[in-house]
C-alpha cells in the first residue's frame, strides 16, 4: 500500500510525505491523504482585498500566480479522478473550514477555496444528486461531541481516537449524506463530521480535523482493510449467474442470522419501553422540565390504578378510578417552593368544571427544587399553599410522595388502598407506607 499524506502527519511502512505543488502524481499511489489547512498559502500572500470584501487575483497584473494556481488545481483534480475511477483507490480529506478563497476575474470567474482540489464526480442516490465538489458544504462548527453510528467500518477505531472536530459536512441542496455513502460519525444534533462517499471503484473519505491526531497504525490499518475489499458496491446483474460450490450454505447462515437480529431488535424495542415506563416514573424525581414533569405524573397515576387523559387547562391532567375523578395541576418549581400562583390556577379550573356539572376532586403534585436529592430538598409549597388546599378540599402532595407510593405498589403493594387515601385526602398528603 502506497500513501501520500499532504500536510498529514502519518509514519508507517509505504507512507511518503510531500506538499501540494510539488508532490508526485496522485494516481500513482494506492491512497492520498490531504490536510486542505495549508493550501490558501498558495494565493494569500498576493491576494488583494478589494472594496465588495472579496479577495482575487487579477491576469496580466500576478505575475502569472493565477495561471499557475488554475493548471495546478486541474492537474491535481484529474490525478484524484484517476485515481478513484481507473485505480480504485482512496482519498481522505480533513474537514476544515474552507475559508475565504480566491476569485480570479473572468466569463465566468473562477473560485478557490481548500476544497476546490475536490474531483469532478456525480452521484445519484434515488430522487436525489449530489455534484462534488460543489454539491457539498463545509461549515465551521467545532465539538467534541462525536458519535459514531457506524461501529462496523473500519475507520471506527480511527475516529475513536480522535478528539474532537472543526467543522461539519452539509449537502448544498438538502440531499441526505446517508444515501450516497456512509456517515461514519455525527455530532450530538446530527450533523456529519465524518463521511465515506463512493466515487466509482474508489472512495473519498472525510475525516474529522480534530484538537490531536489518533494513531497512525489506526489510520492505517483501516485504509488497508478498505483497500482489500475486492468487489465494487455495485455489482452487475448478470454476476449471479456464476454462483461457486459452498455458497447455498453461506446463503442459509446469513438468513439464521437475519432473523436472529430481527429477533434481537424485537427484544431491544420492547426492553426499551419497558425502561421508558420506569423512566417516566423517575421523571417524578427529576424532569425535563414542565413537559416531562407532566409526563411523569401521569405515568405515576397509571401505575395506581387511574386511566389518565390531557386536562383542557396547561399542565393538568384527568385521573379517573372507580373511586373517584382527579383533576391533577403538575407545579414545577426550579428554585424555591411552589406559591400561590399554581393553587389559584387549579381553583380556577376546578370552578369552571363544576359550573359545567361536573363533580371532580383537585390535585396539586409539587416539585420544588429538582436538582437535590429528594431527601435534601426543602419545602416543596409555601404555608399559603398549605392552608388553600385545606381550606379548599383540595388534595395536595409532593412528587416524592407519589413516587414512594408508585414504588410500593410495582414491588407487589395493592393500588385500591392507595387511590382510596388520595381521594379521601383534604389538604396535604403524605406516604406513610
């Protein structure tokens, strides 16, 4: 395996090093690796920035750089180009920022940026075209939260080595990178910090700049394995024409094995909603904010024995048991204790279904202070909120409480005993199991 690493820090057996300009042709090696970071260098010293913000290089007046900057950049997108359609090899690419470029006047004028180099290609993947190198965009975005949801490729313990990135990879008109390659690592809010496209036989793979660089051997190593693959992604039809002795039986593992991942992702989703039902409850303890309060109360009153729906009102739910009905107001409270504003809102509410005809009990769960341990936190309502209730008959009780009281009865305790001390409860309310 013969490298060429550009501005790449890479020791290892076949590895040569070498700059842009005077570097040996691309297409004669097995795998060219390009840090894009020094390439400006080329243009900036005799550039000139002019009054619209732009930088450029005019003919006749660079002492033929602009020319020289033209035949280059072709020379070398017509190396990459046979290097990845005739010789099947590999280009990586660090992502960087492209940076502000350079204009060179003309019908039409000409761009360059660090990623101009790009070769020419056109993928299609379904309804949607992807044109390198214009097609893709570099945005300046730097993280260290990278995610790999690739674990198979082996460009994986690579990536795991490296901490962090510069920028991400975007389509210019939307096109997901997913379907014309592989996304080999994402930021937390999805985006593409690294990538394996498919260009003919070949590859070019973008890989993330990060604060220090992994491995070499990992580099390596997985550079080696994606060489070796024999096939091309897409075979001709007719290939299955020529099938070899021994391949049936290799047919019917891989078919045990399908459907043992299916049954496996089977069992995966349902123990997932089995945790998700137990982390609902624990959003009693410490939510994500309103809405997943809101969700952890409700889960809570399910597990007792009461068939839960949306309240008309903003943070309120309808609890209905064959003891009774529940108008239930969650209060979250962040720094201090619950005040009077989350009593009055319930009254109000209640008034306006009683006016309605209906007979229904108020609830108010409070959560005051979510980020202390629950035996830690102070008080969870203000002595306003104490003496409305009772005065009220409304019933009112911590997170905590109902917490402990859903607790007691997932570990074997009967709910009846538990709705029938909710409902019968005037003021405030505690577990006492």
């Amino acid at each position: 395996m013969r490298v060429l690493a550009l501005g790449w820090e890479v020791a290892g057996p076949g590895v040569v090093g070498g700059e842009f300009p005077s570097a040996e042709s691309f297409a004669s090696f097995d795998v060219v690796l390009v840090d894009p970071e020094p390439l400006p260098d080329l243009w900036r010293p005799h550039a000139l920035l002019e009054p619209d913000g732009v930088w450029r290089l005019h003919p006749g007046r660079d002492y033929g750089l602009s020319r020289a900057i033209e035949r280059l950049f072709s020379a070398r997108r017509g190396e990459l180009e046979d290097l990845l359609l005739r010789g099947g090899g590999v280009l990586g690419v660090r992502v960087r920022d492209p940076g502000e470029g350079v204009e060179i006047p003309g019908n039409p004028p000409r761009r360059y940026d660090r990623y101009t180099f790009l070769p020419r290609a056109s993928l299609l993947a379904g309804p949607h075209h992807l044109a390198l190198p214009g097609g893709l965009r570099f945005v300046p975005r730097r993280g260290r939260d990278l995610l790999l949801p690739e674990p198979a490729h082996p460009l994986t313990p690579y990536l795991e080595g490296i901490g962090g990135y510069e920028a991400a990879i975007v389509s210019a008109l939307g096109a997901p990178l997913g379907g014309f390659g592989t996304v080999l690592a994402r930021n937390r809010v999805g985006d593409a910090v690294a990538l394996d496209l498919r260009v003919g036989p070949g590859r070019v793979l973008f890989l993330p700049a990060g604060p220090g660089d992994a491995p070499s051997g990992a580099l390596l190593s997985g550079l080696a394995l994606l060489l070796a693959e024999p096939l091309p992604p897409d075979l001709p039809d007719w290939i299955g024409n020529y099938p070899l002795p021994g391949e049936e039986a290799l047919a019917g593992r891989e078919r045990e094995l399908a459907e043992e991942e299916s049954r496996l992702r089977a069992e995966r989703e349902e123990l997932r909603r089995e945790r998700e039902r137990f982390d609902r409850v624990r959003a009693l303890l410490a939510p994500r904010g309103l809405a997943g309060f809101l969700a952890g109360v409700g889960a809570a009153l399910e597990a007792l024995g009461f068939a839960v729906a949306s309240g008309e009102a903003p943070a309120t739910l309808r609890a209905a048991a064959p003891e009774g009905e529940l108008l239930v107001r969650a209060a979250l409270s962040p720094f201090g204790p619950v005040g009077p504003g989350e009593h009055r809102a319930l009254l109000l509410e209640l008034d306006r279904l009683r006016t309605s005809g209906e007979d229904v009990r108020g609830m108010l769960v409070c959560l005051a202070e979510p980020r202390l341990d629950p035996r830690r936190r102070g008080a969870q309502w203000t002595e306003a909120v104490r003496r409305g209730s009772a005065d009220h008959r409304l019933v009112l009780l911590s997170a905590y409480d109902l917490f402990k009281a859903v607790a007691h009865v997932l570990g074997g305790g009967s709910p009846g005993p538990v709705r029938k001390a909710l409902l019968s409860a005037e003021g405030e309310w505690r577990w006492k199991g």
